[in-house]
C-alpha cells in the first residue's frame, strides 16, 4: 500500500512534504512521512511520486512440455484423434449458418450491459468495487480513495497472451496493505495464486509447496497449461502478513488448508481432510475477527474456525445436515439445516446456542442466503422464492420484502463485497429473473424503504412483453415457461417450438438469474421452459433425496414427465420440441433419449457426463469419490447394477430412433475429460438413424476452454449464438 510506494520516494522529494507534519525537527518530520505517510499525502500524489511501473505484468508463465514416456508412445493415436476431433468440427461448422450467428450476437449484445459498475463499500480506509468497461472481456478491480479512484488489479490488461483466463478470489488484507488473487489459466480448475501491494505495481507468485500432482485425466495437453494445484480459494490471516489457500489432492478435491507467511516465504500444512468425500472451502465473517473453514459434501459439512496455525472445529459432521454461520457484535448467528428443518441460533461461544427463529410457513430456505448486516439477518426462500425474509436480532421482529415483478419467482443475490460496512442497516443487493434484467437495491432494513442504484434497461427490450410462470406438473416437478405474449397461440391451435432444459443434480437449483440469450428464442416463437425436477434443489431435501442414488431414474422420468405435459397441453408437439442439458444435466439428456428416443426432435449435451460406471468405478477420477454419495459406488453391485439401467453409454441401441443429438465439449475440462463425450460420440454414430442420414449427430469439441467455456465474455456469446443457431436449424 503506501508504505510500500513511500520506499520508492526519494528522501529529497519526501522532504518537501514536511511542512504537513507540523514537526520542526527535520528527523522526525521524514520519519512521519515514512511511517504514516497518508495523513499527509493523498495516495495518488504518492502514486505519481513513486518510481511504480505504469504497467503491471503478472510473472512469466511458461507451460512445461509432458515427458510422460506413455503419451509419447502413443503420440501417433493422439494425432489421430486430434484429427478426428477437427473433422468433426468442420462438421460442426458447416451446420452453422453464419449470417444468422451474426445476428444473434447483435440481440445477445444489446441485452447486455457493456459498461458496468458495481456498488461500492469499504471496511476502514478505502472503498472497493468492480468495473467493466465497454469493449473489455474482464474486469477491473478498483479503489476509492477521497476523490480519487485508482485502479489495484487491471485484469483486461493482464489478461493478454491468454486464450482463458478466469479470476478466482480477490481478497485485501486487513490492513489494506496488499491483495491477493488467483486466476485459471486454461480452465482446468487450477490457479496460480498471487499477491501485490494495494496501490504498488510488482506482482508476485505465491509458488506452492504440495508434493501432489494433479491426475492428468486427458492425454493432450493444450497451450498455456501449467502445473499448478491451488484451488484459487485465499484468505489473508487477520494480522495480514500471510495468505491462507487451498490445494487440490490428484483428483482434484481441494483437501489441504496451507499458511505462507510472506515475510519468511515459508509455507505450512495447516489442515488436511483426509476424508475423500469431503472438499475444503475457506472463508471470512462480517467481522472480520474469524476465518471460517467448511468441510463439505453435497449434504452435509462440518465447520472450524482457523487461527494462526491451528484449526477448531465448531460443529462435527451429521448427516444431511448444513450448517452456515455469521458473526457480528462479539455474537455468532448459525443457521442450521436438518434436511428441511431450518433453524436460526446465535451464541457467544459455538458452545450454547440459543433458538431465535425456524422455519416460516413450511417455506424451505435457501441454506447459502443466510446475510448479516447490522442488526438484522437476512435469508430467501428456495421453493418459488418470490421475496425475502428479514430478523431484526435486537427487537426478535421478523419481516419480509418482496420486489420481485415476477410470478415465477427471482433471485435475491446479496454480494459481500458489495457490504463491506457491515454495521450498517443498509443491505445492497441485486433482484431479477430469467427475463428481467437485474436492479441493484440498497434497502434500508429498518424502514424497508429503498432506492434503486443501478438498473439496466436494455434497449428495444421490455421484460414485461414476455410471460414467465411458474407450472405445476405434478407433486413431484415444476416447471418455469416462458414466451412472448404476442407470439405465444394462446388457443394452442398450432404447436409452439419449445426448448426444455434440465439438471436435476447435487440438489442443485436452476436460479431465475438474467438470460441475455432466452429471448432470441422468444422472439422467434419459441417456449422456454426449465423443469424442476427431483434430483435438484428447488423443492427441498425430500425432492433431492428422491432423484439421487438408488432414486436417480426419477429425475429422467420427471423430466419425460415435462415433455410429455407440454406435448399433452399443446404448448408444442414432438417435431418441435428440443431438450437440453450441461454437465451433469448431459447425463440426463444422455438417459432421457434412451428411454425415449421418439419424444424429441433435437437433443443437446454440454459439456456432459455420460459414462457414470466407467468414471465412478476409478476413485481416481475427477469428483470419483465425492460423487458417491450422489450416485452410488460401482464397485458395489446392487449399485452398478442399478446404474447400468440408467447409464448412457451403456444403453445405446443402435435400433431405436434417437433424435438429432448435438454434443459440445472442451479439451482442457477436468470435470468431465473430453474423452467421455469423444467415445460417446463413436458408439452413438452408429446407430442406425445416422447411419442412415436419417438423423444428424454432430459434435464440436473447443481446443483452449475447461468445464464452464470461454472466459472472455465476449466471445462467450459467439458460442452461445452457434448453440442457438444449431437449436434453430433443426426446430422449426
């Protein structure tokens, strides 16, 4: 921070500053300057005086080649299949109409806000935000200093070089002295970890010491990977002369909690979780005065609070059970989630704890929201959340708001960064749904009276011309429908192209967040609907407990289920109706086309997992381990018998009458390594209807991206534009 560029001034220059000390002595005078030296100089005056560089730059970062003897002895399959790979994709490309993709990136960039800024707020000396420009791919992360606004962390500018580059965690010390940040180069997962001086320019490498390396789950590694295994998650110790982070075992699961003290450069092993099904997660309180380490699975965690180089446990793992704290006014706050039982306690010491509040009219709370700011906390509901619940902790009041314009249902999404000055009774927080562009809100928690700071209106774009309602289908599964007013046969006379898209995992929720791309579908006559389905989150524990394990074809048939009541209830038919899925939502796609081939005339799998006793029956695998307690060990029978009804790969039949199937992936992806849905693709092809020409299968296979696509927003909507024009090539 200012020490650190006060080093960079010359004696010379400081000493015509010493008349604002007030100090005849020309010793001591200096000496003030040195040690305290914004009490007299603005930290832009001192910005310009220092010898800073105008130009970060992050250290060199160079790959290092694979000397694996075995991947050179197969280097002539792995050409092979590369060129198999850019086959496809020539493919790929000639089904794409370039015109119509030009197009959609126009609709996709005008619902985007090109110029944003976040609200900003600060703990002591400085408030902090984040900005992106217009033109620019990634993010700037800024600070406020009196009238002064002076750029820390300048990410479009380090940015270049690199195909991907993902921030992780930014995170300023204590003291406001320095900032630690993490980026993902290829998205693989693994991140360099980094550090600088607030205002100085000289960035440098946390270099981490972990004898593990990562298991390389493909055999080709793209440009720009680098051997590193922090998971990118960091904290500053509260003193702020070291970092805590988190590094990934061989299959990465973030299992080591480490300490490096920047002034030894020495690293530590603070905490291992030994338990293979468990992941490490280390956070802050609002107070500032703890660090909070989770150890979860998707069910359940257990909580310690790190200090120095010891860690406690506060609360030990129970089953299905979550735990979720916040700490204020010397007092911690715990919400406490027993399956759907929801209580709210606070406690001097974790010890005794005392009951304040529980579920609220059967609604089931969503056990990530709990929010402390002030004298209140805050928490929104899960199932068709709609507004927010508001416990003032003083007078034991308990309120809600609701600003959502819309039926089926918004997000509430409280960010930390943005309420830094945590013992205010102001909550800063952004509201919307699929299709209404967010607002930020600053609510005044005690009146309930609030302003809107930022809200963006697209142009020629009105959210109210379009419906969005939440359906019921069954008892089991919901479902959000959205369609333009105008272009929506309310008679049902004539079917409407549709898209269904689905999850149904981990106890996941689809939240109802802004979706610059769904009204280009709308626009053109189509339904946009989302099941919700067992497996997921939206309806509770029960409704998760019930879509996973030895229950997991239910979500295949909820989602069937879905199909088949838009078909029954006229809002398409079969020949105009497509269904997608990501990820673990590509098995579902994967397994819904088996059991029912005839039902849809365009399938879509991204990015997804497809051969679940192939990659579960190795421990080794990425999520291997962990994943067991949502879909079952192989190695065990009763298991691997039941998966193998349900298991993509394993249930082609070249017979059956599958629907078109586009498949998308990407080389650097270490959630789901692009050989799952590579080797998918050669069984699948077979099938008679692409043999045939029948049908068309096709898959494009991106060479520089991970799990989540391309970083640079950019170039972002260009692949969704390509998605959308295959989507509108074969539904119409």
């Amino acid at each position: 921070m200012s020490l650190d560029l006060v080093k960079q001034i010359s004696k010379s220059t400081l000493k015509k500053y010493k008349k604002r000390t007030f100090e005849n002595n020309n010793t001591k005078s200096l000496a003030l300057l040195k040690n305290e030296p914004e009490k007299y100089i603005k930290v832009k005056e001192l910005i310009d005086l220092s010898k800073t560089k105008k130009h970060m730059k992050l250290p060199f970062n160079k790959t290092k080649k694979n000397k694996n003897k075995n991947i050179d002895k197969g280097k002539d399959e792995i050409n092979q299949r590369m060129k198999y790979l850019n086959q496809s994709n020539l493919i790929y490309e000639k089904k794409i109409k370039k015109p119509l993709v030009e197009t959609l990136v126009k609709e996709f960039k005008s619902r985007v806000k090109e110029s944003t800024k976040s609200y900003a707020s600060g703990f002591n000396k400085y408030r902090y935000f984040k900005e992106t420009k217009k033109g620019n791919n990634y993010i700037q992360f800024n600070a406020i200093c009196g009238c002064d606004v002076i750029t820390i962390l300048d990410f479009e500018k380090l940015s270049k070089g690199h195909e991907f580059f993902s921030v992780g965690d930014i995170v300023v010390s204590d003291d406001e002295q320095y900032v630690a940040f993490s980026i993902d180069f290829t998205g693989d997962r693994l991140h360099k970890l980094y550090y600088k001086p607030l205002f100085g320019d000289k960035i440098t490498e946390i270099k981490v010491k972990d004898n593990f390396k990562p298991l390389v789950i493909h055999d080709i590694l793209a440009p720009g990977m680098f051997p590193v295994i922090t998971s990118g998650n960091c904290q500053w110790n509260k003193d702020s002369t070291g970092v805590y982070y988190i590094t990934y075992d061989k299959s990465y699961r973030p299992y080591k909690l480490w300490y490096y003290n920047l002034k030894n450069d020495t690293h530590k092993c603070v905490f291992t979780e030994k338990n293979q099904e468990q992941f490490l997660y280390i956070t802050g309180v609002e107070s500032g005065d703890h660090l909070l380490l989770y150890s979860e699975s998707y069910s359940e965690n257990e909580l310690y609070v790190v200090c120095n180089d010891s860690v406690t446990n506060i609360f030990k793992r129970k089953n299905n059970v979550m735990y979720s704290v916040c700490h204020l006014h010397s007092t911690w706050f715990i919400l406490k989630a027993d399956k759907d039982n929801y209580k709210v306690y606070s406690s001097n010491n974790l010890r005794k704890l005392t009951f304040l509040f529980g579920n609220i009219r059967k609604h089931i709370f969503d056990k990530d929201s709990l929010f402390l700011k002030g004298n209140y906390l805050c928490l929104t509901y899960k199932e068709s959340a709609t507004n927010m619940m508001i416990y003032n902790i003083c007078t034991k009041e308990l309120k809600t708001f609701d600003l959502c314009e819309i039926g089926g249902g918004c997000t509430y999404s409280i960010s930390a960064g943005a309420n830094l000055d945590v013992k205010t009774n102001y909550l800063v927080f952004v509201v919307h749904s699929f299709l209404m562009p967010a607002k930020t809100i600053k609510l005044n928690l005690s009146t309930l009276s609030y302003e809107v700071i930022f809200e963006f209106k697209p142009k020629n774009y009105k959210f109210q011309n379009y419906e969005e309602k939440r359906i019921i289908v069954n008892s089991n599964v919901e479902m959000t429908v959205m369609y333009h007013k105008k272009k929506f046969d309310k008679k049902k006379l004539t079917p409407n192209k549709c898209v269904l898209y689905g999850y149904g995992s981990y106890g996941a929720t689809i939240e109802p967040e802004f979706d610059v791309f769904i009204p280009s579908l709308l626009d053109r006559g189509f339904v946009y609907c989302v099941g919700h389905i067992r497996g997921g989150g939206n309806k509770g524990h029960k409704s998760y407990e019930g879509g996973k394990l030895l229950n997991k074809i239910n979500t295949f048939k909820d989602f069937i289920e879905c199909a088949k009541y838009l078909i029954r209830n006229k809002y398409t038919s079969r020949e105009k109706l497509a269904i997608w899925g990501r990820s673990a939502g590509g098995l579902l796609i994967g397994s819904t086309i088996n059991m029912e081939p005839s039902l849809f005339n365009l399938a879509i799998l991204g990015v997804p997992f497809l051969d679940p006793i192939g990659v579960l029956s190795n421990p080794e695998n990425p999520l291997a381990i962990e994943s067991y307690r949502e879909w079952g060990n192989p190695n065990e029978k009763k298991v691997h018998d039941y998966m193998k009804r349900y298991s993509p790969q394993d249930n082609i039949d070249y017979k059956k009458k599958y629907p078109n199937i586009f498949i998308y992936s990407n080389l650097n992806d270490t959630l789901v390594p692009y050989l799952e849905p590579f080797n998918y693709y050669l069984k699948m092809k077979g099938a008679d209807v692409f043999t045939s020409g029948e049908r068309d299968i096709i898959m494009n296979m991106k060479l520089k991206y991970g799990h989540s696509q391309s970083s640079k927003r950019y170039e972002y909507l260009y692949e969704y534009a390509e998605y959308y024009a295959i989507i509108l090539n074969y539904i119409y």
